[in-house]
C-alpha cells in the first residue's frame, strides 16, 4: 500500500482529546426549542431526495443545528470540531443507521447539508476502515475517563474510583493494541495520555486501581525505551557467547578467513594484470638510430 494513500480519519488522532468537549456541546445544543423553520425546508428536500419520503429529520435536525452552532460561533478549532461531528456520524447507530438504506446514502444526505450550510461539508466523509475508527474510539473513551477523573477529584470524589478503573480498563486496552500494531500516530497520543495521567494518579486516593495503573503506566515513557533496549542488549550477548563458545564462532572465522583468501588472490591477479608485459623501446640504442650533422656554411 502506498505509504501517501489517504484514509478518512488517520488524521484524527491528536484532535480526540477535546470530543468529550463538543459532545457536551452537541447535546447542549440539541436540548430544547429547536429552530425548525431554518433547518426545516433542508431536512424536508432531504426526505424527498435521499429518502423517498421516509423520515430522516429527528437526525437531520441535530446535525443541523450543530453544524449552524460551529459556523455562528467562528471557533479557531473548526476543523476538530467537524472532525468530532464526523465521527459521531460514524460510529453512533443512531446517524449511520436509517431503515434499509446503505451508508453511502446516509453519508450523501449529511454531506449535501453541510455544503448547503457552508460548513464542515471537506470533513463529512464514511471512515470506512473499522481499525482506524477503533483506534479513535479507543482514544476517545480514554479521554473521556480522564476528564471524569478530573472533575470527580472536585465534585464527585465518591465516583473516583469507578472513572479510575474505567481509565485502567481502556488504558490496557489500547496499550496492548499498540503493542500488537504499533501505529505511529495512535501512540503517540497514547504516551501523552500516559504522562497525563501519571502526574494525576499521585492525587488520586484509589488502591486498587492505582496499583493496576502503576505496573502500566511509567514516567518519561521508560519502558517504551527500556524494552527495546533490553532485547538488543540480549540479542548482542547471546550472539557474543554463541560467537566465542560454540563452533558458530569456528564456522564464522572460517568463512571470514576464505573471503579474505578470495580478496587477496584478487589483488594479486589485479597488480599483475597491470604490470607491462613489453620491454620499452630505447630510442638511443635502437638499430635504426641516426644522427642528422648539421654543417655550417662558411
């Protein structure tokens, strides 16, 4: 696969840590009164265009409406905001699913009301690879743990222990999908997340999770760099006692001794080739040599 090929939504990872953030937006603003008479002539052509009739509108409604609250407020996080209402759309049932349409569809509909609304249409696209969409939920359940830590350290303290090993459970999770794929960008926010969280655990008054926490996480990032540290040192001293100790050494030796042999009766050959093999010609003692008298006229 060619290394520049685009994939909806790799590109999401270091904008996850603030969706909890504009889910509480999204709902905030779809409880209440909403403005039906703007968003009612789009949802209504919607219906007839995409869905033959069936209603699309209860989804149509809150899309727009979130899509209207970003382009009013002229927030200079835009895009991470279109990126969070993109991956709503994708991995919650109640916006990819409707009746017995295909997704395709679905993503039709949503795409002609962001262009329509002038905003966030670039970003309104099906992440079709289940991996990617995966990883960015994994971040997200992360995120949102973290942020239930923070807030519980204040007015919930009762619930910290509940958000701790929710955080625990998530961060095992991912730590060992980045073990097995070791998707560059993915964890990287996951060592950021890491670091955050380790400062944080040292305030938090929970044993048990913090004990499972602490064999996890480790400051600076350690293990990440100890690890491969270790397996190379290993590798270099096993290489070095099967070098010295056993007859691999005696069969190494041998072929490097042939190798330089073969070198050496190369170079040889080489110096030879270019020696002349012709006596050079003197022109002094030559059989032909004559010398020219010059006589001056008196």
């Amino acid at each position: 696969m060619d290394d520049l090929e685009y994939i909806a939504g790799d590109d999401y990872y270091s904008s996850v840590n603030l969706f909890y953030k504009y889910k509480d937006e999204f709902n905030d603003v779809n409880t209440g009164t909403r403005g039906t008479n703007t968003y009612d002539v789009y949802c209504s052509h919607i219906n007839t265009t995409y869905f033959t009739g069936n209603d699309f509108g209860d989804r149509c409604y809150k899309v727009a409406q979130y899509l209207d609250f970003i382009k009013k407020k002229d927030f200079e996080d835009i895009y991470d905001r279109c990126r969070y209402l993109n991956y709503l759309i994708n991995s919650n049932n109640e916006y990819n699913n409707f009746s017995s349409y295909e997704i395709s569809k679905l993503f039709e509909a949503y795409k002609y009301l962001a262009s329509t609304l002038t905003i966030c249409n670039s970003h309104i696209e099906h992440i079709k690879n289940g991996d990617v969409l995966q990883r960015i939920t994994k971040l997200n359940n992360l995120y949102e743990a973290l942020n239930n830590i923070e807030k519980s350290q204040t007015t919930q303290v009762q619930k910290i222990c509940t958000y701790t090993e929710q955080f625990a459970k998530h961060y095992e999770n991912s730590k060992d999908h980045c073990r097995n794929f070791g998707h560059p960008a993915f964890c990287g926010e996951l060592e950021k997340i890491e670091q955050t969280f380790y400062h944080l655990m040292k305030s938090i008054d929970c044993p048990e999770a913090t004990k499972i926490l602490e064999s996890l996480v480790q400051p600076g990032g350690h293990v990440t760099i100890l690890v491969p540290c270790i397996i190379l040192f290993a590798m270099s001293f096993f290489l070095y006692i099967l070098y010295k100790f056993t007859p691999f050494g005696f069969w190494v030796n041998s072929r490097i001794n042939n190798k330089k042999k073969i070198l050496m009766n190369m170079s040889e050959v080489s110096s030879q080739l270019q020696k002349p093999t012709y006596e050079p010609f003197n022109m002094e003692k030559g059989k032909f040599h004559i010398k020219y008298h010059t006589h001056d006229n008196s």
